[in-house]
C-alpha cells in the first residue's frame, strides 16, 4: 500500500508532539488535565440509540482481557463479575467484555493442556453459560448494558508456547511468521476449520442473546485472526472462499444476524490503517519479518469494507490504528496524546455522513472515540464537536469505577486518573497475571476488598514516614479506617519519585495523580484525624518518644552511583532524578551521555531530545533497552528516541570517566539484539525461546564526548531508617514498604500500601 500522508502525520504526530508542549495543554493531541470547564458534561451523558437498544450515556468502557479472571473451564468467576459489577455501579452506559474465543479447537493458541483456558469462554456447557447469565444481571441492575467481545481466536499473536506443549503450530489466514518468536511459522487454516470459527461465532452470539446480554463485538482489530483474515498484510491466500479478504468478517456478521436476529446490537472493532509501512522505513519494512506484511489495507479499502460490514448488520463500530507490530499505537502508553485517535473515528464519521450510510435498522451507525479520553472536558468536547458519538475508557475505569458518577456529578477533582504506565492493566497478563491497576489496588479484588474498608476496632497512632504514593495511600487508608496518623515528609514536596517522573510533557498523566495525591492529602487533613508534616524527617529516637503504636516506613530510594574510575565527585556528572528538577544544569550542554537505559534513562533521552534539543547517547549493559517495561511503552520510546537520533548503545558497559571522556566497552558481536527494534517483544523471562542465537564476547572500548554525564541506574532501597527504628524498638508494630522494600514501581507501591492501611 505504501505510505499514506494522513496515518504518516499521526503516527509523527504521537512521537513528537511534546516538543512544542505549550501549545498542546489540555487538549486533545497533547496533554490532557483533569479539568470541569465544560461542565456539566450534557453531551457526555445524553442517551443514545444503538439499533432499537438505547444507553444511558456516551460512555463505553473498553475490553481489557479478562485474562485468568475465570475459572479453567472458562467459566467468569467472582473476580470478573464483581470487576465489572463495580464499573457498571460507577455509572458506565455500555460495558464491554474481554476477549472471549471462538476458535477452541481450531486455534491451539487459546487453550490450555487438559483443554484448560486462561480466556472466559461462552461454549461447551450450561456451568460456563449461567457465570455470563450472572454478569448480565448484575450489570443490569446498575442500569449499564453489556456486549461481549468475541474474538475468532488468535492466530499470529497468540502464545507460540502451543508449539511445545501440544506439538501444534500456531494457525493463521496464511503461512505467516508468529509474533512472539518469529523464527516459528504459523500454519495456514484450512476454509473447513474457517467455516467452523464462523459457526462458532454465531453459536456464542446466540448463547449471549439467551443469557440477557444487550449485544456481541466482534474483535477485528490489532492484528488477531480476524484481522489477519481480512486484511491483505496478513491474508495471502490464492485460492478458496477466504482468498477475498472481507469474506471471513461478512461471514461472520451473516452467521451472527442469522442466529439473533434484526435487532440484537452487533458492534464491530477495527483498525482504520495497519500503519506499519507508517511507522518503519524501508529498510526495516525490507530487512526484517516485516516485509511480509507489505500491502495492508489502505483507508479506503477500511471504509469500503466497513460499508460492507453495515450492510451485512453491524449496527456500530469503534475504530484505531496499528496491531502487535507497533504496540502502542492500538494500546496507546503515557508518551501518547491525549485523544489520539479522535481524528481516525472523524474521517470515519465524516464518510459515513458524506455517503448517507444508514444501518440496517435504519439509523445512523455511531462511531466511538477511542484512545486517551480519560479526560471529561477532552471526552465532552469530541462530542460536541462531532468527532465521535460514544467514548471509550479502558483503563481510566480500571484507575477509578466512578469516574462516570463523579464526572456527571462535576467532581471531577475527586476522579483517580491513570498514569498510563500499563503495568497493572496490562503487563500483568502478560507475565501470566491478571488484569489489576498501578494506581487503584482494588481492581480485579473487589470480589474481597470492600469499597469501603472495615472500621479499625481499635484505634492506634499511627507514623508514616514518606510521602511517595506509598507512604500517601498507606496514610490516608489508616485515617479512613479512624486510626490517628501523622505522615511524615524530608522534603517539602509530595510524590517522591513522581515529582522528577512528572516532569516531562509526556508524562502529564503521572502529573495529574500527583496532584490528585496532594488533594487527597489536603482533604484528610481537613476530614480526618490526620496530620502531614513536611520538611520533617524523625529519627528511631524521636519516634519513640512520640509513643505510637504503629510506625511505616515508605521512604523510598538512594540513588545508585557506579563503582566507575572519575565519577565520584565529577563535575559535569549529574544523577537522573536532580537533572529532571535542575533543568539549568543544560546550560551550555550539547552532547549528553545517558548511564542507564532503563525506563528513567530513556524517559530522560526523550524529554532531553524532544524538549532541549540535545544531543543523546544512551549506555545500557543488558542485551535490551528498557527490559522489563509494558511492550508499548518501551516500543513507543524507542521509536520516538529513533525518530529524533538518539544513540542507543545496548551490552555496554561503563569503563571510565575523565573529565569530557567516558570511556565504554561494547559488544560487538553480529547477534547483539538492534537496540531499536520495535517491532518484537522481549519474551517473559520464564520463557526461553530455543531459537535465540546466543550472543558472543566481542567487547571493544570505546570513548564518547560528553558534556554532561546523567546516571540513571536506579536506585537502592534507603532502608536504613526502618532498621535503625527496628533495633531502637520504636514501637510495637513498624512496617517497612515500596521503594524502601525493594525498588519497583508504582503498582508494587501502591498496592503493598492500601493492602497495609486496611489491615493495620
């Protein structure tokens, strides 16, 4: 297909829009605030008409994979109900399930040994059918209509662990490389097991229409089978039925009408452009597994076969960018915009307007705005201005249930914004987890931590001591329970690590939950028996003194220097975290020399090159760039960092710094992995891939120019503190957690803080 300018703009557009930040505030395209000017939001929260269904509101919450939120049969069990109980109760007008797969039996990616399933599924017997009968139910007594999302199974990016523990390729539309380990081919499915998907996908649509669910979605995006069938980047085929590449999705929304009937609500995921010719030059479209995805569907052929789709009874669809192969684009990280995809449901909307498209219910079909709208004026704005009719929150809803009931209510302020870090929501699945949220620890456990925590039955004086999101949510949950707590601060600022991480322009998400922390802490202050003490660090001996019965200790991390010749006590050396507070320190500074390529490292390269137009060389030891990081963020920084010509140097290590030279040593060996690869993720680290070249010893020194040397090689646990109170016996419960147990993240934080506050 080649390059097409719109998706080419958007796709420069999500790399380097921060670098003119100001005239990108709070709105979509750039940043996004947590802000009510446009209240009350009557757009947002008018009523809608889906085929002869009706909802309450505009507003959709997203699937997010309910993954391992089912019982191994597939049956939804008390975790998934209660999840989605708790959206529904906050005020959602339309809620839309996980994935749940059609393909059990054709598809050897979605089922386990013993035909287990880490999916919910809709098939097989009446104990799997009354878990969906409970959840809509339930939904419905909130008030919120439910679709479940059905996915014709996985294909290519489905789990290539089949291949081992069943002796089965991974099947797909063609003879296709697999996503997760390229060097294993995917097998092409026969039109016979085809037909079988597609007999499947009726049968689950009319299982949900009998168990009291309002609608099926059918999952035609991103790159899963369905997509893989109907889009010729994926779909080679010559011969047979499925050679036409929209065959298979008309198929199914005949299949599904013909099992439902005219009315039942059919919605319809997809992807307006594959962008991967967009977001990779030639010479990568050309010299890696790539190459064979050339020729995806263009915007025209998208619309064309969405006007298909109408015809054949879909009733409504959400539309995006990108697939696996470009990660953050369909599952947009912290680095992305605000509203980023509003101009892709526009020139959706505008089509169907220009061509008079009608349903087969004849009506409009909605398009639903998708990506980054967790923000009530951005979301209300799009509505008014006609960029979209519904909006979709995914993980928004996952960081606060209520986010409806207090956006209607103009509360915004008291929303719990997410900070786009993908750790909870989605790296936790993929490292075999189950969905949960960095910020709200309840999400997925409202089946056992109530929304509001038991009273304490007794009373205790509590000492927290760092104000970090650790120490905050560990303070503010004890106060909430009517303990008497006193959190203690060093600094005179709240958020710890967050305030350097808070920084730069792509970073507004975590600016906003900082804000909302010093709100929360405020109104304790104000409501509760609480107290905060900035600029006040006690030692062992004064905490005892003050006689209480509970001390915490969150305070967080000591910057790690390297044992490196010339770099203690070097001038021109600075430590990440003070250079993000320190912006003079680039004064008269061109060339910078990064010593880490973790997340801080490369979230620095990014705020250095896109902000202060420097330039940037990255130094990390480990065969990968920011391993360890959600897929989407770290593709997305490595893209942008690309995109700009920062220098990323991987397997190099530090040798020596003297004065304006630094000195590495670096491997040069041939299967070293491109530090800019984007395209694949890094396996799991309980996974090994039998494929792997082994990488080889040919370390060279080298010496690069800098003028400023910024260490981001983390930080150690300051537990110092916590020891010191333990051997002075401070008081009678003392409690170390976060960053001064062990240095993680937000999510390890946040959650080890609340589980603490409700039980103390």
């Amino acid at each position: 297909m080649g390059k097409e300018a719109f998706v080419q703009g958007l796709v420069d557009g999500f790399d380097n829009w921060s670098a003119t930040r100001e005239e990108h505030e709070n709105r979509a395209g750039g940043s996004g605030r947590m802000t009510k000017e446009l209240y009350p939001f009557d757009t947002l929260f008018s009523p809608i008409q889906i085929n002869r269904m009706t909802v309450k509101n505009r507003i959709v919450m997203a699937p997010m994979g309910n993954i391992d939120m089912c019982e191994e049969t597939g049956r939804p069990n008390d975790m998934m109900l209660h999840y989605f109980f708790a959206r529904a109760k906050g005020g959602v007008g339309l809620i839309t399930t996980g994935l749940v797969p059609t393909s059990h039996g054709v598809d050897p990616t979605v089922t386990e040994l013993g035909k287990l399933s880490y999916f919910p599924r809709i098939d097989r017997s009446r104990t799997v059918y009354c878990g969906w009968r409970d959840l809509a139910q339930g939904c419905h007594a909130f008030g919120a209509k439910v679709f479940i999302q059905l996915t014709a199974g996985m294909g290519r990016v489905g789990n290539p662990q089949c291949l081992l523990t069943q002796m089965k390729f991974p099947k797909s539309a063609s003879y296709i490389p697999n996503f997760y380990i390229s060097s294993i081919p995917c097998m092409r499915l026969s039109g016979g097991k085809l037909k079988k998907i597609v007999k499947n996908t009726g049968q689950a649509a009319a299982d949900a229409h009998a168990m009291g669910l309002d609608g099926v979605y059918l999952h035609g995006h991103e790159g899963y089978l369905l997509e893989q069938l109907t889009n010729p980047a994926f779909n080679h085929r010559k011969m047979g039925k499925y050679a036409n590449w929209k065959r298979f999705g008309l198929d199914m929304i005949e299949e599904i009408r013909n099992r439902v009937g005219p009315h039942f609500p059919i919605m319809y995921r997809i992807d307006l452009s594959l962008a991967l010719e967009e977001c990779y030059d030639d010479k990568t479209m050309e010299g890696t597994y790539l190459t064979k995805f050339k020729g995806g569907r263009t915007i025209a052929q998208t619309l064309d076969y969405m006007e298909d789709l109408v015809k054949a009874g879909v009733d409504i669809f959400d539309v995006d960018l990108g697939c696996y192969d470009n990660w953050w684009l369909p599952h947009p990280p912290s680095s992305m915009p605000a509203g980023c995809f509003l101009d892709v449901a526009q020139i959706t909307k505008d089509h169907f307007a220009t061509k008079g498209i009608l349903s087969n219910a004849g009506m409009p079909v909605p398009i639903v705005g998708v990506g980054k709208l967790g923000y009530p004026d951005i979301s209300e704005k799009a509505l008014r201005d006609g960029a979209c009719d519904m909006v979709m929150l995914g993980r928004p809803l996952l960081a606060d249930p209520e986010w409806p009931n207090k956006t209607y209510a103009g509360e915004v302020d008291a929303i719990r914004p997410c900070i786009g870090c993908q750790e909870g929501c989605l790296n936790e699945f993929v490292e075999a987890g189950h969905p949960q949220c960095a910020v709200n620890p309840r999400t997925s456990f409202e089946y056992k931590m109530p929304e509001i925590p038991a009273a304490a039955e007794l009373k205790k004086r509590i000492a927290v001591v760092g104000a970090g999101p650790g120490g905050v949510i560990t303070a503010i949950t004890a106060a909430k329970r009517g303990h008497q707590v006193d959190l203690y601060e060093k600094s005179g600022a709240l958020g710890g690590r967050l305030i350097p991480g808070s920084i730069s322009a792509i970073k507004f998400d975590v600016a906003n939950y900082r804000e909302y922390l010093k709100r929360e802490v405020v109104k304790a202050r104000d409501e509760l028996d609480f107290n905060y003490y900035p600029q006040t660090l006690p030692d062992a001996q004064a905490l005892k003194d003050k006689g209480y019965d509970t001390l915490v200790f969150a305070v967080g991390t000591r910057d790690s220097v390297p044992p490196v010749p010339g770099l203690e006590g070097a001038g021109n050396v600075i430590q990440a975290t003070e250079l993000f507070r320190q912006p003079e320190r680039l004064e008269g500074v061109k060339d910078v020399v990064i010593i880490g390529g973790g997340v801080v490292g490369c979230e620095l390269a990014q705020w250095l090159t896109y902000e202060h137009d420097r330039n940037v060389t990255v130094v990390e030891m480990l065969p990968f760039i920011m391993d360890g990081a959600c897929t989407a963020n770290r593709t997305h920084l490595l893209h942008a960092l690309k995109a700009k010509g920062a220098t990323m140097l991987n397997m190099t290590r530090l040798v020596a710094v003297d004065g304006n030279k630094v000195t590495v040593s670096r491997n040069h060996h041939k299967n070293v992995p491109n530090p800019y690869n984007t395209w694949s993720p890094i396996l799991p680290e309980n996974i090994s891939n039998p494929m792997a070249p082994k990488i080889g010893d040919e370390y060279q020194e080298e010496t690069l120019e800098a003028d400023l040397i910024v260490l981001a090689t983390g930080g150690r646990p300051d537990d110092a503190p916590y020891y010191a109170a333990l051997k002075a016996n401070s008081a009678k419960e003392i409690y170390n957690i976060g960053d001064s147990f062990a240095a993680g993240k937000v999510h390890e934080a946040v959650r080890a803080a609340y589980r603490l506050g409700v039980t103390i």
